[in-house]
C-alpha cells in the first residue's frame, strides 16, 4: 500500500509542476514588450474588388500598423 501513495504523491507533483511550468509559459507569451520600437517603413500590396470593402479597415490598420503603406490594385480594371 506503501507504494500506491508513493506514486500517487509523485504523480501529483507531476502534475503540479507541469501546470505551473505551462503557465510560466503562457504568461511569459502575453507579456506587453517595449511599445517603442522603431519600425522600417513597409508597403503592402492588396489586390481588391472595391475600395468601399478595403476603406472599413484602413483606419484601422493605419492606426494599428503607422509604419505600413497600403497600395490598393483593383482586379476589375
């Protein structure tokens, strides 16, 4: 009976330190970095049926992403 509880407390350990090792892991993921990185300028081609579809996002994605340059191509011209 010795040996059940033996392993029974090892398993539980275990267990333990592999939920506490994932969590380490994720919380080190979601941690907020340096805001203030400095970015090269890039521009990204999209090729798109209407501006009216590309104009909901724009604002946003300027706002999100300031150092991207949207170069709109339309596919029905």
């Amino acid at each position: 009976m010795r040996s059940y509880k033996n392993s029974r407390k090892t398993s539980r350990l275990s267990i333990t330190l592999t939920l506490l090792v994932l969590i380490a892991a994720l919380a080190s993921g979601f941690t907020a970095g340096p805001k203030a990185k400095k970015r090269e300028p890039v521009t990204l081609k999209a090729a798109i049926s209407s501006e009216g579809h590309f104009a909901k996002y724009k604002g946003y994605l300027e706002e999100k992403f300031p150092h991207v340059t949207f170069e709109l191509i339309s596919v029905l011209d």
